[in-house]
C-alpha cells in the first residue's frame, strides 16, 4: 500500500481468503474468488470500522457479529 492509494496484488493473493486494509480510516476488504476475480468491499458501519481498527487481528469475528445484527 502506498500512502496516497492502494495497492493490491491478486496474483499474489491466496483464493477465497479474506484480506483487509485500512486505508483513510476506512475499512476495505478484498478476496479473489475461484475464478480469479477480485471483490472489493468497503466496511460501511462506524461501529464495525472503530472495532475492527482497533483489533484487526478479529475482523472476521468482528464482521460476523454486525452482519447478524442486520
């Protein structure tokens, strides 16, 4: 990741593995999928963003607990 954007390496990535980076005080997620595409999401909750900033090494753990809240 460079300071000004970022920077993701799919050919590097492990398939169907979560990766996350916080960029901006923002919460992004990426993972490549069976067939080789990228998916990129953004963590749009406040709540989940501070959480997650603060213990990154939780995040699946973290996501689990606000999607059931939905």
């Amino acid at each position: 990741m460079h300071a000004d954007a970022i920077k993701v390496k799919p050919d590097e990535m492990v398939i169907n593995k979560l990766y996350h980076c916080v960029f901006e005080n923002r919460i992004f997620l990426f993972y490549k999928d069976d067939d080789g595409l990228l998916h990129c999401y953004e963590v749009g909750n406040p709540e989940a963003v501070r959480e997650i900033s603060k213990n990154p090494l939780e995040i699946e753990t973290i996501l689990e607990k606000y999607s059931r809240e939905q």
